[in-house]
C-alpha cells in the first residue's frame, strides 16, 4: 500500500463528502423563494421559509448521527468496508435526490438529504485510517491535508453547484454521484482488506454501545469533550452569523458573502498545509495558543469596526486550521488505545452538536443584537484555551503518578 495513495484517497473521500454537503446551498434558497406554488415549496400547505429550514437542517443533522456512529463501527468492522459503504451509499442518497427533485416530492428530497448527511459523516473514519497507518510528522501533515481537503469542500460544493446548475436542477448531484463512485473504487484499490474485531457481536450492538459518546465515561475524554465544545461552540457561531453581521455592519450582499468566503476558506486551506510542520512546543501548547488566537479573531468582528472586522473574518482562518490539524493529532497518540474511530468520532460530533447549539441561541441573541452571539462564542472560545492549560497540567499530574506506580 502507497501512503501517498492512502492520504490521496482519504482526502477526496472527505472533500467529496463535504461537496455534498454544501452543494444544495445554491439551489435550494430559488426553488422556495418561486412564485409558482408546487408540491415541493407548498407540501401540506406550509410556509416555504420553514419548508427552506426543514431543507437546511436535516443534512446537519444525518452528519451528526453518522459522525457519531461510523467511527466506532470501523473499529470493529474496519475503516475499507465503513469507507466503501458510506461512499457508495452517499452516491445514492445523490441520485435520489436528483430524482425528488424531478418528481417535486419533498418527502423524498427530506430522506434523501437525512440519508446522504448520515453517510457523509465518515471523516472520522478518514482521520482513523490516517491515525492508524501513519506516525509522527507524517500523521501531522496528513491530518492537516484533510482538514484542508474538508475546508475545500464547503467551498467546491457551492461553485460546482452554480456552474453546472445552468445544465439542469440535477446535474450538480449525478456529478457528484459520479465523484462519489470514483472514490470508492480508489479505496478499493488502495486499502487492504482487514479483519473484523471480534469484541462485538453485530453492528447494532456497536450503534448501542460503542458510539463515541460512550467514550465520556473516561474522565480525560470527557474533559475533552467539554473543551471542544467550548471552542467549537465559538467557532460555530462565527460560521453562522458572520454572514449576518456582514449585510447589517458591511452592507454585504450575496455575492459580497460568498467572496469572503471564499477567501476564508481559501486561508484554512493553505493554513491546514502548513500546519503539519514540525515544532519543538508541545502540541497542546500550541492548541491552546491557536484557540486563544481564533477567540481574538472572532472578538475583533464582535468588537471591532468594519475594516477590522473584515479583515479578522479571513484571518480567523489560520488558527483554526492550526487548531484542527494539531488537536487530532494529539488526540490519536494520546487516547488511540480507545478506538481511534471512536476518538475521531467524538471530536466531529461535538462540531455537529455545537453547530445546533450554537444555532439555537443564535437565532434568540440576533434578535437583539448580532455582535451578542459573535462575542459569546469569543468568550467560550477563549475559555477552552485557558481550560486547554489547566488540562495539560492534569495530566502531566497523571502521568507522573503512573509512572510513580510502576
């Protein structure tokens, strides 16, 4: 096996699940804003704003239950099987929605979307497989590409969508049905297959018992669970609500949104090439630095004037991508021994789990004011940095007692 094919393959599987994903964002707002009623915008005679919000969240809301399970499922039935599965089946979750959309069924498109949203959420399986076979500053680099590769998605996705929906409403979906299965047959060639662990009995029993939130019974897991909540609680609410900020505080329209995007995703990517760049600071050191740093970044927009604020939206992007390269690194070598799919599944769930979170409150401190939520995810962003601190002392504390018992 190649390694370069190996985090080639890693890496377009998690792009290509994250085109997906952010591939409707295009094409829905038009389909309920029309002025022809239809089965789709009109189904049951509800408002088309909360049929457009049904639309929006149930991908989210797939990818936050697959994140959760399919981690721990390739712990026991191996990442190649997991992998193939989710690709192959997240291509068909695709081509049903191009065929809701053909039909005007808004059930189907609903399922289709759960569907595919829950078999897109294998970048835990990615960030295991590259956890299991790669050491080092390898396993660094690579981790990094694929926070690279992801950020990239969300940006693909949307440009795939508007260059190619001018063919037909359905074309976007079968190029990525197509996509989909091209990365399956190169995890096909490219993996080895593996034996099944035999410490669980069926996938049901995994579903109900090996999820990664089982994993919050270890009081050093569940530690880090409460810090990447916080930080990604802070991130999520920048995600959501900059666009917000920038119509009301920078006068930004759609195209002026997608542009600073654009930019930012452009910076997250570069950033997550250089983040697996040797150092002799401890890891979590410079976790805890990089959260520190998104936390200002994220004050500034709250804080800041314009011009500030802008310029701290695009550069919000090189301490995150930092902070995401080097804190599932960390995580591998520290807790692999608990099933490094389960780990991985834990630190993207806990995204999903912060981006409703964060969603919630949101929409109840915009009312108000938009700055109220910007400043409230720099606060808790900012605490996870200082908890990040106090952590590594436990355990150093830990580990030095241990070594003590030997």
């Amino acid at each position: 096996m190649k390694t370069p094919l190996l985090i080639a393959a890693a890496c377009l599987l998690t792009l290509l699940s994250t085109v997906g994903a952010a591939l409707p964002y295009p094409i829905l707002p038009p389909l309920f804003a029309a002025n022809a009623a239809n089965d789709f915008n009109h189904f049951l005679g509800l408002p088309p704003k909360l049929l457009f919000g049904i639309a929006l969240s149930i991908n989210p809301l797939g990818l936050l239950i697959g994140s959760t399970l399919l981690g721990p499922l390739s712990d026991r039935f191996g990442r190649r099987p997991i992998l193939l599965a989710s690709a192959t089946g997240a291509a068909l979750g695709h081509a049903i929605t191009a065929w809701a959309l053909v039909l005007q069924s808004y059930p189907l498109f609903i399922l289709a979307r759960f569907i595919t949203g829950l078999l897109e959420g294998n970048m835990p399986v990615a960030r295991a497989m590259l956890a299991d076979r790669l050491e080092g500053n390898l396993r660094v680099r690579a981790l990094s590409w694929l926070n690279g590769a992801n950020y990239s998605g969300w940006l693909a996705g949307p440009l795939l969508a508007g260059l190619t929906l001018g063919w037909g409403i359905t074309v976007p979906f079968w190029i990525a049905v197509i996509a989909l299965l091209g990365a399956a047959v190169l995890i096909a060639v490219t993996l080895p297959r593996e034996m099944p662990s035999p410490h669980t009995s069926s996938w049901l029993q995994v579903a109900r018992n090996k999820h990664a939130f089982q994993l919050l019974r270890t009081p050093s897991l569940r530690q880090l669970f409460y810090i990447q909540l916080a930080y990604t609680c802070g991130v999520t609410a920048f995600y959501e609500f900059y666009p917000l900020w920038l119509v009301e505080f920078g006068g930004y329209h759609s195209k002026g949104i997608a542009w600073m995007t654009a930019a930012l995703c452009a910076v997250m990517t570069i950033s997550s090439l250089l983040a697996g760049r040797s150092s002799e600071i401890l890891p979590l050191e410079r976790v805890r630095f990089h959260a520190y740093v998104a936390a200002a970044a994220i004050a500034v927009v709250g804080f800041g004037n314009t011009w500030l604020g802008l310029a701290a939206i695009i550069l919000f992007g090189f301490p995150n991508a930092f902070y995401n390269a080097l804190l599932p690194s960390w995580c591998a070598e520290r807790f692999g021994h608990h099933g490094q799919g389960a780990v991985m599944g834990l630190i993207s769930t806990t995204f999903c789990l912060a981006n409703i979170i964060m969603a919630i409150i949101g929409s109840v401190l915009t009312l108000i004011d938009t700055r109220l939520i910007l400043i409230l995810g720099a606060l808790l962003s900012a605490w996870a940095a200082w908890r990040i601190g106090h952590w590594q002392k436990e355990l150093a504390e830990l580990d030095q007692r241990e070594l003590e018992a030997v």
